[in-house]
C-alpha cells in the first residue's frame, strides 16, 4: 500500500498526518517526528486533496454524503440552496463543485462547520465566497480566529483569513430550517475539540457526528483545544440517547454511512480502552510502562489498522486522564 493510498482510503485529514511517512520507515513515527517538516506535509495533503476524487452518496429525503475530501461532508438540498455541513480540503474544491452539481442545480447558500479542524473547515473560504452564510459553535470561530497550537501534533495553525470565520455562532442549540427540513445544531463540550457539533436533519432521521465519532479507527482528541476522552464518550452516549435505530449517522471519519449498533460498539471501545489504562495510571505506571501493556490489545485488529495507532491512541487517553 503506497502513502498515497493510506492517504485517501478514508478520506484523508491532518490529525491522521502521520501516515505520510509510513512508506519510508515501516512504522509509526511519533506527532513530533511526522511534524518535522510541517510546511511540506501541508503542501503534500494539498496536493492529494487536488487529486482525490469525490465519491456521493445519497441517503434519505434530500440528503447526501460527499467522502474523499477531509472529513466527510453532508450536503442538504432543495430550492432555499444548499446546505453543507463541512467543507472538507480546498484543493478538492474542482471535485466538491461537480459532485454538487450533481446533486441539483441550487447554489451553496449555507455551511455548517462541526468544529475548527484544517480537513474539515479549509474549504470555508471559497464556499462562503460562493454566497455561503458560516455557522458553527461560539469555540470554532474563536479557533479559528486565532494562530492555535496543537501540542500532539507539535504544529502552530494560524489564524484563518477572514472570509473563512464563521458569523452566525451559537453557545448550546440552534436550529436552521430550510427546504422544508430542520437542521439542529448542537454542542458536546469538550469531546475531539471545545466546539464540537452534531447536526441532526430531522425529517430525514439522518444525524452527522463530526469528529465525535470515528468509524472503525481509532480517534483523534485534540486537547490544545478542549477535547477530552471522558468528553467524547459523553458526546457519544447524548448522541445515542437522542437516536433511534433508524437513524443513519454520518461520521467524521471511516466509511460515511453508520447507525446507532456501530456507534455503540464504538462507545465500547472507548469506555473499556479508558477503564483499562486508568486502572494502569493508578498504579503509578509510566506512559511507556502503559504503552508496553498493550491495553488496546482486544480492540486493535478493528480499530486499530489505520493512523492512529494503537500506541499513540493510548497516549492520547492517558492524557486525558488524572
């Protein structure tokens, strides 16, 4: 398997950055390692993104997925335009633009940004320049607005342009309505990020996670900015306590179309993956003690097998426990 294809097996994003090197050394390298030569992995997940194609997927009522640029963008449609919730890498944008004219012919009137991450609100520059209003929580605007360093990665972002800053922000719950379908915007503190949302498009019964919920790979949580492990299993059981078995759930990351059984194994995962390394920590155990224990071991043939590894997917959850 070549990097190129790591890259775009799930649709690549910059918290999975590391894999770009995986080619070269037969193995992980650590976040400080991969980010080395920030700059140039940057252009290198540019230029992918350029070449990555699109692939749609059409769900129910007037709703579809788009998986191939960064996370995995929802798209609402109808005659009040469209509605997208992410906008995935800029360079895809050719691609974005044709598979939405796909869909129908309306213009992108709306965006919708589940939290600040570069493969998830990149593209907010050129889709809010077609005529799109950008909305997200109150955190996501503040991260964006802002140079951010993410310590796991060891790498400084700065402040978006600003054409790319959300203006319509909202501290808890809000709702927008448009091509007869409720789209409801809701925040779960401190899960991947401080400003995390889902949104739910009620009609449809259709609910995307963002990076809340990674399908079949092991997550990202990004404490520079306000993640925690005990935040997102929190996210996760409020998201299942608010759906139903027929809810189809989009995530930010695996294949794009999963439901509440997926979701729950997921929980699983975390809630023993946590269990199992706290009990390791009160023990007095060093991270590489931890690490050398294997504590993911009954989980890593499924979740395992991607970017995050086993090994830096441990250290993440003992980060964030005390």
């Amino acid at each position: 398997m070549t990097s190129t294809d790591r890259l775009s097996r799930r649709g690549f994003c910059l918290c999975c950055i590391g894999a770009t090197t995986m080619a070269a050394t037969g193995g992980w390298l650590s976040p400080q390692q991969s980010f080395a030569k920030a700059q140039g992995i940057v252009d290198m997940i540019r230029a992918d993104a350029a070449m990555a194609s699109i692939k749609t997927y059409k769900l129910r009522g007037n709703v579809a997925i788009l998986e191939g640029s960064g996370g995995n963008i929802a798209v609402l449609t109808g005659s009040d335009g469209k509605l997208l919730v992410d906008a995935g890498i800029t360079a895809t944008r050719p691609r974005i633009m044709e598979a939405l004219s796909g869909l129908d012919s309306a213009p992108v009137k709306h965006l919708v940004n589940t939290h600040w991450h570069f493969d998830h609100a990149d593209g907010n520059e050129w889709v809010n320049r077609e005529g799109a209003t950008i909305f997200a929580h109150e955190n996501t605007r503040k991260n964006l607005m802002a140079a951010v360093r993410v310590e796991d990665w060891d790498f400084n972002f700065p402040a978006a342009p600003s054409s790319a800053i959300p203006t319509e922000t909202f501290p808890d719950e809000t709702t927008i309505t448009l091509n007869q379908t409720k789209a409801i915007l809701k925040h779960h503190p401190n899960a991947h990020t401080n400003g995390d949302i889902t949104v739910t498009f009620a009609e449809a019964n259709v609910l995307h996670a963002g990076d809340i919920y990674w399908n079949g790979i092991y997550p990202f949580i990004d404490y520079s900015t306000g993640g925690s492990i005990d935040g997102t299993i929190q996210a996760v059981e409020a998201i299942l306590a608010n759906t139903d078995g027929q809810t189809i759930i989009i995530p930010g990351h695996g294949h794009p179309i999963s439901n509440g059984s997926e979701l729950r194994d997921y929980r699983e995962m975390l809630v023993s993956i946590r269990d199992r390394i706290s009990k390791l920590k009160s023990q007095n155990r060093t991270l590489d003690e931890i690490i050398a224990a294997n504590p993911t071991a009954p989980f890593d043939q499924k979740w395992g097998q991607f970017v995050i590894t086993p090994a830096f997917f441990t250290k993440l959850v003992y980060e964030g426990l005390t």
